[in-house]
C-alpha cells in the first residue's frame, strides 16, 4: 500500500505541468529556508529557482520541498544542509547529468527517471560515498557519526572514493543501510519493512541509529588463560632387588590425525560488551564471511568472542587467520578447536 501511494504521487508529479523551464526549483517551503549565492544570501520562497553551486539551508523548525523537473520530488527536513554540485540549465538539455550533496539532516527523494533512464543519471553525494539513484524512494540522513541511507524501493549504487581508493556496491528496497567511511566494504544493512519508514517520512527524520563498527584491535583484549598445572610427581616404587628392563620396541609416531570436519575455529577478537562483539561480526559479515559470536568464560569475566567457525582442517583455519591478519588487521588472531 505504501509502495502504490508513493507511485500515485510520483504519477501526479509526471501529470502536472513543468511550471517553467527551471529544472531544480522550490515547491513550498514551510517555515525559513534560505540559499547562499556567491556572497548573497536569499530567502527562499515557492518558484524560485536554484543553480549550479548553491548552498540550500533549512532552518531548526522548517521543511522545503524542491521539485526536479517533472520527474523527482526532494523532501529536506528542520536543520538539513543541500549543495546543488550540478544540475542541467533546462529538462531539455544534451547533458542531464544531476548531482546535489548532502551534508546535514534528512532528505528524501522521489525519483521516477525518464523511459530512456540513462539520459537522466541522479547522484546525492554524502560523505565519502556518491549514490546513485535509479526510480524510486530513497531516504538519507547526514550527520553524525555514519550517514544511513534507506530505499523504500528501487535501487542505490553506492560508491565509496575514500583515502585514494574507490570501491562499489549496491541495495535495494525495502531496506537501510550504514555508510560506514574508511573501509569500502563496511556498509551495515538493516532489514526495514515499508510500514518502518512511515514515521521518518512523516518527521523528516532518519530516526536509524547507526550501526557502530569499532576498528579491528591490535591486541586481544582478554587475558590469556592460565595453562594447566602440570601432574604433581609421584614417588617411584623402590624394589628390592634391581630387576633388569625388558626389552622394548622403538616406538612409532603416529602421523598427525585432524579432528572432524567442521571442528576448528579461528577466533578474531574479545570484547568485554557484547554490542561490540556484534558490531564487528557485523563489519566481517558485510566483507562476506560467515562471523559468529559466543561467549567465553576467563577468570570469571564473561567475554564476547567473534569467531569463524567450520573449518575443516587446521591448515585452512590457519590460512583464514593469516589471509584476515593482512586484509582486515586481526593481528592477534588465534586457532582453537570446538
């Protein structure tokens, strides 16, 4: 029901004719919104048309809504920043390229792309990361410590261009994710369903909280457990008259037997709360391994293990650790067996 609302208002705003050739200008505005120009300063007010480079801010207790030729709809909440990087001069234009950066609060996006959708590429920069937008619904809050993106439908592309480096992936609606700069792969989904995104829309606020991922440690934070006492010795029995040693066969080593299938872990980090332990099982399940947390009893402390379980051999389990230690920087990782 929400998806079919949402296309209703995306079929009115394909209806109602382009009020001038403008491509990028404001449909209402309830409240103080206002545009830097250069070093003017210009309250905004229904019609009025924003350009290339202009700085869009939205006042604590104001919202603004700006119409994107006759095929998008941007919704800014109280307190939302929006620079205009670039937008094409009219709908009409050879190079339709559009691109506008986020740099505080809420905006959400109503996008229905024209039939030959790669005439109109729609990108919202925030952060480190460019998205790019294909039709549908598309909700982002910026600020904080991460920015959270969430499709209602359709799909995002997303491109982190952090530190030199670039790296891409994708979502698709219904659901959020955590845009988590500083590792390309570090992008947290969180299952929504449609009915979740009522409220935000309604309070043009993002109320998601980013997931927090803390960076891998260094050094595993719990104590290593003490190793068992050895057996105390025992007296030998003293006989009465030394009786010679009978003969024994040399022995033979048996050569090394690896357990049962799927018995050896590696084990990544301990964490003292469990919300940390989880965080980072959640970073190594987006870079695509199958991370587990369990519990751990040393000296009395509850501790919160990640861990990668099911490897075969001990050899694999081995490599997995090493191939981590260099790709993700678990320095102290260690192998156990279940």
């Amino acid at each position: 029901m929400a998806s079919s609302r949402m296309w209703l208002g995306l079929g009115l705003l394909l209806a109602a004719p382009a009020a001038s050739a403008t491509v990028l200008h404001v449909a209402s505005v309830n409240g103080r919104a206002a545009a830097q120009r250069g070093g003017e300063h210009i309250v905004l007010a229904t019609g009025y048309e924003l350009v290339e480079q202009d700085a869009v801010r939205v006042e604590p207790d104001a919202q603004l809504d700006l119409q994107l030729g006759r095929h998008g709809m941007l919704e800014l909440g109280p307190d939302a920043a929006l620079e205009v990087e670039r937008v094409p001069f009219a709908s009409w234009s050879d190079d339709l390229r559009t691109r506008l950066r986020l740099t505080r609060g809420y905006l959400r996006v109503l996008w229905k792309r024209p039939p030959k959708a790669a005439l109109w590429p729609l990108a919202i920069d925030v952060g480190d990361f460019t998205l790019s937008l294909t039709s549908g619904e598309f909700l982002l809050q910026a600020g904080g410590e991460a920015p959270v993106l969430c499709v209602g439908d359709g799909d995002a592309a997303i491109d982190w261009h952090g530190a030199g480096a670039r790296a891409s992936r994708s979502i698709s609606g219904p659901g959020c994710a955590t845009l988590l700069a500083g590792d390309a792969r570090v992008i947290a989904t969180i299952a929504v369903r449609l009915d979740d995104l009522v409220a935000p829309r309604q309070k043009r606020v993002l109320a998601l909280a980013p997931l927090e991922v803390p960076a891998p440690v260094t050094a595993r934070a719990e104590p290593e457990p003490a190793p068992p006492a050895p057996p105390a010795a025992r007296p030998l029995p003293v006989s009465a008259a030394p009786v010679a040693p009978a003969p024994v066969a040399p022995a033979i080593t048996p050569p090394p037997v690896e357990t049962a299938p799927g018995r050896w872990i590696v084990t990544l980090a301990s964490f003292p709360d469990q919300p940390s332990a989880d965080a980072q099982a959640a970073r190594l399940r987006v870079a695509g391994y199958t991370a587990e947390v369990a519990e751990a009893q040393v000296k009395g402390k509850t501790w919160y293990r990640v861990q990668l379980r099911g490897f075969p051999t001990s050899d694999l389990a081995k490599q997995t650790a090493a191939e981590l230690a260099e790709r993700q920087g678990f320095k102290d990782a260690w192998i156990s067996r279940q």
